[in-house]
C-alpha cells in the first residue's frame, strides 16, 4: 500500500502527467456527449452561428421555440465560434472542448512568479471542475481563463492586449468587464481606459461585417429585448436562491447586487495604500470573481470554475493556512468537484447536500468573505510582494 501511494504521489507530481490524464478524460467526455448526441450546447453554439452567418436573427422568440433555448450572447460569439461551427459534427466539440482545456491550463501556468510553486496543486484543486464544464461544453471556461490570462498581462505591463481580452469578454458575457476594475491599481490608469474604449468599440462595430451598418442598431436591440424577456423560476446555484437569501433579496435583487457591489467598491477605495502590493490585487480579483458568480442572476455549479479559480489566487497567497482554511479548502474540493460528479457521487447525496442544506453555496459565502477580510484587514496581507509592472 505504501508503495502505491508513493507511485501516486509522484505521478501527480509531475505537471505532464496530470495534463495528459485531464486531456484523455476531456477526449472521453467529449466523445461520449459527442456519439450519443447529447452535447446540447455545443449544438446551441454552433447552430446560433450558422443561423446568424446565413442571416437570421437568433434573437426571436421563433429561435427559442425552435431550439427550446435562449441565445444571451452576443454576435461577437458568433465571430469566436465560427471556425468550430463550420468544423465536421464531429470535429467541432473536440476543437471546442480540448482547445479550452488546453487554455485553462496555459492560464494557470503562465501565472505571475508568486504562484511558481503553488501551480500544479491550483489545477490539480481545479481540474475536476474543469471536466464538468468541459462535459457540458460551456463557455464559463473561456470566460475564466480570460480573468487570469488578461491579470498576467497587466503584471507584465503588457495593458493593450490585457484590455483587449477583457472587453472581448465583457462583449460576449457582460461580467468579464469586471476585471476593467482592477486597473486602477496599475499607473496610467486613463490611458488603459482608453483602450477600453476603443476595444468596445471594435466589437460593438464586428457584427457590421455580417449585417451591415445598418443593422447593427436593430440586431442589438433584439439581443437587450431577448435579455429583458429571459426569465426562469429554477432555484440556481447562488447566493440569491439561498434559504433566508431568497425570501430577502430575490424580488430586487439587482438592488442587492449593486448594493454589495458598492460596498466593496468603498473597501477598495478604502485600502489604496495596498494597490501597490501584489498580494492585495490578486486578491481584489479572487473577490471579483466570486462576486460575478455567487452574486449572478442564474449561476449553476459548473460556473464556480470562476470563482473556485479566484479561490485559488488567494489561498496560496495567504502567509499561513488555519485548521478552519484547511476545511473549507477541502469542503469546496469535495462540494464542487466531486459531489455534482454522477460518476464519484450519488444523485441523492448532490441533491441533499445542495437541494436541501446548501452547503456548497453557504460553503462557498464563508470563502469569499474571508478573501475579501485577508484583503482589508488592519493587519494586511504583508509583506508587500511586488509592485505593479510599469512599462
């Protein structure tokens, strides 16, 4: 026995290795959706490209009868999309899936030096969440390793292409725009909103290539109409559908949202002495992240990629781990990554723990707020590890 966990150990020790068995678990998801033709959003994705290339609105009640689904992104979608889309059916899903899980694992490996030595347990904590979008082809992974390729860029200095991935983000799935924030920690704040601009515009400007200047006005006023008629009644897997929460804060909660949102503006505001600590902006991130998935109107459990990742930002960045981190560590191991897994636990036991207790979303809420007091608490998150790149 000892011997076999010796093996294990040192095979999950090396970086390849755990890519390579990650890699052929996302081929066998893949194919498995795939070949049975389950992969639902995959087929979402792509018929909402071809439907918009060969000049039809996807932002009609028509489009949503038909495909028995709303389609909330926007045609900047589309323009990603497209080389998959016009793959061969059985092509696509696998460009799709292992492009996005080769990304991710970019991402988390081209962090900044601070998380040299904490990289591989970062996807190793992540990875079994990553598999559950990767089985459900979401686009939540893309939107995730944007927030961390585009925080490496601006420690690197390299703002242009930094904002350029935000604002394609935030012009696909409005919460990538959040990142926009964390700039002010960085000099020359009002020239990098200045590429903003122009980066927004650009892509406000893209669907023209398909439709026209003419119609651009009226394919974005169908795509705010679709937004405002999109409604659900399903409990989601955030703090808003919580017990206690709900009965709140749901009937206005975009008033909670903004009301949460300004009270950790006022906490940033508050510590800008630590904007130059590197420590303090990757924690202001990790927040961001967790807010734009606990806070959202319609989180389920494979979004918490973004937020488990922010998670991650912060954990291995605090000087010391207490009994009480240690658990919630591994709650939110075992809650996120192994309990939604059919494969590693029963129905019942997902639906009990969720459902019924709600431990991951109260689990999650412990987390967050303890990132946000590391963050702005009187004694810091010291010492000071870096300033913040300067071209």
């Amino acid at each position: 026995m000892k011997k076999i966990v010796q093996a294990l150990v040192t095979f999950f020790s090396n970086p390849r290795n755990v890519f390579i068995l990650g890699m052929l678990v996302a081929i066998a998801a893949t194919a498995l959706e795939t070949f049975r033709g389950r992969c639902t959003n995959y087929y979402d994705y792509r018929d909402s490209t071809v439907d918009f290339f060969n000049g039809i609105c996807v932002y009609t009640a028509e489009w949503v009868v038909a495909h028995k689904i709303y389609f909330l992104y926007t045609p900047n979608f589309n323009f990603l999309f497209a080389p998959v889309a016009y793959s061969p059916w059985w092509l696509g899903p696998f460009i799709w899936n292992l492009a996005n899980y080769s990304l991710f694992f970019l991402s988390i490996w081209t962090l900044p030096k601070h998380y040299a030595d904490h990289r591989l347990k970062m996807f190793l904590f992540l990875l079994l969440v990553l598999e559950q979008s990767i089985f459900c082809f979401q686009y939540n992974t893309v939107v995730c390793y944007i927030f961390l390729f585009a925080f490496t860029l601006m420690e690197r200095g390299q703002f242009f292409w930094a904002v350029l991935l935000i604002m394609y983000s935030a012009c696909t799935k409005i919460y990538g725009g959040i990142e926009l924030a964390l700039l002010l920690c960085y000099p020359r704040f009002w020239r990098h909103m200045g590429y903003a601009v122009l980066c927004s515009l650009l892509f406000f400007l893209m669907p023209a290539l398909k439709v026209g200047v003419d119609g651009l006005i009226p394919l974005y006023q169908s795509w705010l109409s679709m937004i405002e008629s999109h409604h659900s009644d399903a409990d989601f897997v955030g703090l808003l559908f919580a017990p206690g929460f709900k009965q709140l804060f749901l009937a206005d909660y975009r008033l909670f949202q903004l009301g949460v949102l300004a009270i950790l503006g006022v906490l940033f505001f508050w510590r800008r002495d630590r904007w130059s600590d590197f420590k303090f902006r990757a924690h202001a991130l990790g927040v961001l992240m967790g807010y734009v998935i606990l806070l959202s109107d319609c989180p389920e459990t494979h979004t918490y990629i973004i937020a488990l990742s922010g998670y991650m930002l912060c954990y291995w960045l605090w000087d010391k781990h207490t009994v009480y981190d240690k658990i919630l560590f591994w709650c939110m191991f075992v809650l996120f990554g192994m309990v939604p897994s059919d494969v590693l636990c029963p129905v019942s036991v997902h639906e009990f723990l969720h459902a019924d207790l709600w431990l991951d979303v109260y689990g999650y809420t412990l987390v967050w707020l303890e990132m946000i007091w590391v963050a702005v608490r009187p004694s810091g998150i010291s010492p000071a590890s870096g300033k913040p790149a300067i071209e």
